[in-house]
C-alpha cells in the first residue's frame, strides 16, 4: 500500500488545502477504507467560506468529506461482518455511547455523535479512512461507488419522507430544487406520492427535477409572496397538498410552506438557516398543520441500498461534475458557483471510474 494519504483539509476559514497526511490504522471494531467516491455537500462549502455552521465552529485543521464510499483494505481484529476488498458506502454519523437515544433508534440526535467533517471530527475526503465496521454497508455489485457515496444525501430524503409520512397516494410540495430538494422528489415518488410539485430560483433545476418525475415545476422569482406561490401550488394540484418538504431554509419559503400545506397536513424542515425565523405560526396551528424537524437521518442505509439495488430510485442523474482528488480546490469552486447538482471526487489513483 502506497503510505502516501492525500487529505482536503481546511486550515480555517477560506485556507483549504491538499496535503499528506499518515495513513492511519483501525481500531479491533473499524476497518481502514480506500477511498473511491465523495460527492462535496453544501456543509463542506460553508465550512470553508465561513468557518463554522450555527454551534459548530471550526477550531483546528479538519478533513473535509461525508458523503463517501472505498474500499475495506485492513480490518480491526473484532470485525465480523466485512472482509478485504468489500465495497461499502459509509453512514458519517457514529453514536459514541449508548444513551437514550441510540436505545430507542434515533441514535442521530445523540448530543455526542461522531460526525465526519463536522468540528471537531475530521471527514473522508482523503486517500484512506478508518471508520466504524458498524456503520459501513457492503454495496451489491450492481451498486456503483457513486451510487453508494450518494447514499448519505438519499438517506436525508429517505428520513425526511419518512418524517412526513409520504404514502401511497400523498401529494408532495418540496420547496428547492437543489441536491436535497431532487433527493426528496425521487424518495415521495418512490413511497407512492401521486403528485409532487418542486419549486426553485433557477429554471435548470427544475428542467433536472422534470426529469427525476416532477409533476409540476414552479420558477420562483425573488419578488413572489409566500401566500400568491401557496396559491398557485393548490391551483396546480387542484387542492393544497398533504405534505411540504421545506430544503431551501429561506424564511419567506418556510412561510410559503406553511400557507400551502392543506390543513391536518404536515410540513417538515430539512433546509436550515437562521437561528430566529418569522413564520405564520398560529396559521399553522388553528389548521392543525404539523411542523417536524428533520436532522440528518437514521436507519436509513439499508433501505437506500435496497431502493439502488431494485432500481426503484436512481440517483446517477445527480453527478453532473467530477474531479480526482488532487483537483478538490477546482471541485470546490465549481460547487461554490453553483454549476451543476452533486461534484465528485474520485480519491483512487487507479481507479477513477464512477
């Protein structure tokens, strides 16, 4: 094995750099990866504008990465399950402990997770990575690299269509058409939403989401009131729709989402932004409209895999830019631009295929 780990790491704010780093060893319950595929999330990107997310605040250098999939390459001594040579797509969030939380399944909103690239954990986008045996899924052979790297952003589709309740029949409004708001759209029409009505800024976008199954497109103009774009989400659909999944975290759409949502339904948060938002909170409440919170996900890796595997949900569409690692800094600029949906980076040398 070449002892060479090239690692992106962000310095601080704004000082993202390439740089060689050991390769490291895994503990008796990791394996160590090489590395293959790892989509830049929008996260990596405020991080390395803006040097922090809300309470997480970048303190020293970290290894920017989360969404990701390699190649076992050595195995801790207490390893069961997976051998050299598996392919696997990697959950970043591990619980380090087993508190309530983790008892009852919902092991993501433990206060004490492991999360790759997230202060002060360092992320995957290097050469080789040790992770949890545990949280590395072994990919079917029909399952691409790619596929399984995209698994992390599937999985906030899953655990937010699954927070909604989307089922046979629902009709679905997602607000944003970027990574996440398309990941939602693939995931509502694969639960049997019957209808699903996207909404964005930009126009090519929403060209994207036609083809991934929207039903209806709405380009939103920076002007348009959040009641006059509820109005013509319920003249699309005939009726107001059951579900809102709100991806933008803008105020005036997480009002927008709420005005729309037909009264007794639901409208989930996955877009995130400012602390403080002004909202029609009690239009909310005398309609009996629920508003859940989405963070991150659990227990979604298997059925993502499942989902890939019976081509029920294809997510290849999304990778509209790639990169080896050595040309991460370009990568992330194109991502900064906003070019295209999901940039790659391909960390195997000798393995740049999708």
């Amino acid at each position: 094995m070449a002892q060479e780990n090239l690692s992106v790491v962000l310095h601080s704010q704004g000082d993202l750099r390439l740089e060689k780093r050991p390769v490291p060893e895994p503990g008796p319950n990791e394996v160590l990866l090489q590395m293959h595929s790892v989509g830049i999330c929008g996260s990596d990107v405020h991080y390395w504008q803006h040097g922090r997310i809300g309470d997480f605040v970048l303190t020293k250098p970290m290894v920017l990465g989360h969404e990701a999939s390699g190649r076992v390459v050595k195995v801790g001594s207490a390893v069961k399950h997976l051998k050299v040579g598996d392919r696997v797509a990697i959950e970043p969030g591990v619980p380090r402990e087993t508190d309530e939380f983790f008892k009852n399944g919902r092991y993501n909103l433990s206060p004490t997770i492991f999360f790759c690239a997230t202060p002060p954990d360092d992320g995957n986008l290097c050469r080789y990575y040790t992770h949890s045996a545990n949280f590395c899924y072994k990919l079917p052979d029909n399952v691409t690299f790619e596929e399984g790297a995209l698994i992390e952003p599937l999985s906030v589709g899953i655990h937010a269509c699954r927070r909604a309740g989307v089922t046979l029949g629902s009709t679905v409004f997602i607000c944003g058409a970027g990574p996440i708001g398309l990941v939602c759209l693939l995931v509502a029409k694969a639960m049997g939403a019957s209808q699903v009505v996207i909404t964005d800024l930009f126009p090519e976008r929403l060209t994207v989401a036609k083809e991934l199954g929207a039903d209806f497109q709405v380009t939103v103009k920076r002007g348009d009131g959040p009641q006059q774009l509820a109005k013509s989400v319920e003249d699309m659909l005939g009726a107001p729709p059951h579900i809102t999944i709100e991806c933008t975290g803008v105020e005036s759409s997480i009002q927008t989402a709420i005005y729309a949502t037909r009264s007794g339904g639901v409208v989930v948060l996955v877009g995130l932004s400012s602390e403080m938002a002004t909202i029609p909170l009690i239009n909310a409440a005398v309609r009996e409209v629920d508003i859940r919170g989405v963070f991150r996900y659990c227990n979604t890796w298997p059925m993502a895999i499942a989902m890939l595997a019976s081509g029920k949900v294809n997510v290849k569409p999304l990778v509209t830019h790639r990169f080896p690692l050595e040309q991460a800094v370009q990568a992330f600029e194109t991502t900064r631009q906003g070019l295209g949906i999901k940039v790659m980076l391909k960390c195997d040398q000798n393995d740049q295929n999708p």
